[in-house]
C-alpha cells in the first residue's frame, strides 16, 4: 500500500514537471509571436512615414518642375530676376528629390527587414541604418518648402511683367508669401521639425492608462481594515496624482504648450 502511494506519488511528480514544461514551451511561443508582430508593426509604422514624406516631396518638385517650363518668359525681363528664378526653382527641385530619394530607398530597406527571425533588432537597424537619412530627408524637405513659395512670389512677378499694375499684383502675392514663410518657421517647424527628428518620437494622448495605484486600490481595498484603507488611500492617491502630472508633461511633448484646464489638474 505505501509502495502504491510512493508510486502515484512520483507520478503526479512527473505530470506537474511535464506540464510545466509544456506551458514554457507555449510561453516562449507566445513571447516570440508578439515580438515578431512589434517587429511589424514598427516596420509599418516607419513605413507610413516614409511613404508620405516622400509622396509629398515628389509633389513639390513635380509642381517646380512644371513651372519651370510653362513659365512664359517676356523678352524685356529683367536679367537678375531671371536668374534668382532659375536658380531658386533649380535648389526646390535639388532638394525634393533628395527627400524623396533618400525617403524611397529607406522604405526598400525597411521592407526588407526580416522580422521573423530578426538578427539584429529594429530600433538598432534603424538608429544605425536608417535614421541618418530620414533625418537627412526631413531637413530636406523643411528647406524645400519655404523655397517653393519664393518660387510662388518670383513666378508672379515673372508673369505680370508687362502687366500696366505689375507692382501691385506682385506685391500682394509676395506679402502673401512672405506671411507664410514667416508663419512655417515660427510655427511649424518650429514646433514639429524638432519633435519629428528625435530618436522614436511618438504623439502620446491623455486618454492612455497608465499601470498602476488605481488598479492596485481596487483589488486590495476588499481585504485592509478602515484604518489601513485611509492610509493606504491617501498614500495611493498622491502616486495617481503623481501619475497624472507625468502624463500631463509626456503629452506635452506632442502637443505643444498646456492649457488652463490642464495646469490646473498639473498645480
């Protein structure tokens, strides 16, 4: 009888270990299925980056392009303007292609990473591969626009030339012009050229849950006395309102200076 007990004894022994040795299994599968989807979604979100970036450069040059060619010169221009034109439309165009060269040939690569069986991981490829030329792209890009509406206000005095109220015309595109630039680089890219460039910068949003004192209080607050819940709330309390502050001043990042409502929740 006590040989039968020994014996079930060794056999419940050997089903615990080798079910846990078949939930480890399934653990190390499960860990290596989701790392293999951030590996995706990383790879498809650089993707979309790159996709519009070097859509919208392709659209100016394609735009300086055409209004190199379909400009209708007059013969008694002036030979400086001319020359300011050619050259301003040449350096829009010079650098749109470069962003959208650089953006394409950093999608090909991109989209060649193995995410499966992943030799080197993707924020290392990137930040080696990769990010020198996004960055170089992106700057690219953030020059080309406010050229673009030199090209704009040169190509409004090119064609109101022998215009009897040429001076006029032009000038009001050129103010108009000159608002714009004047607002891309206070506001724009002031605000986003910065933000856009930093290693794995990402838009965060107040409505993310942050892991932590709520959740804790909820499970425990069922088994503490009246007093040790007073204490313990009121210690929990102070690192959710922690917590709130710190995702107050991450969004921040993002989206720029904080509002009233928001300093008040920060004081």
């Amino acid at each position: 009888m006590i040989g039968f007990a020994a014996g079930m004894e060794m056999a419940d022994m050997a089903w615990e270990v080798k079910c846990r040795e078949e939930d480890m299994k399934q653990r190390a599968l499960e860990n290596e299925r989701h790392a293999i989807d951030d590996a995706r979604r990383s790879v498809d979100e650089k993707a979309e980056q790159l996709k519009v970036l070097a859509n919208q450069s392709a659209l100016f040059a394609g735009f300086s392009m055409v209004v190199l060619v379909e400009s209708n010169i007059p013969d008694d221009i002036n030979g400086i303007l001319l020359t300011i034109f050619g050259g301003t439309t040449a350096c829009v165009i010079a650098l749109m292609l470069v962003s959208s060269l650089n953006a394409t040939y950093v999608l090909v690569a991109i989209l060649r990473y193995d995410c499966v069986n992943r030799d080197v991981p993707f924020y290392e490829f990137w930040r080696k591969r990769c990010e020198p030329d996004w960055k170089l792209a992106l700057r690219a890009f953030s020059y080309g626009v406010p050229l673009f509406m030199v090209v704009v206000s040169l190509v409004a005095w090119i064609t109101f030339w022998d215009s009897n109220y040429r001076y006029v015309s032009a000038s009001v595109v050129t103010a108009v012009v000159l608002m714009v630039i004047l607002f891309w680089f206070g506001s724009t890219q002031r605000k986003w050229t910065g933000f856009l460039l930093m290693p794995e910068a990402r838009v965060l949003t107040r409505g993310m849950s942050f892991p932590g004192p709520i959740s804790k209080r909820s499970s425990s607050s069922s088994h503490q006395s009246g007093s040790d819940r007073k204490q313990n709330g009121g210690i929990q309390d102070k690192h959710e309102e922690h917590s709130v502050v710190e995702s107050l001043d991450i969004s921040s990042l993002a989206i720029g200076e904080l509002t009233a409502s928001d300093r008040k929740m920060k004081k």
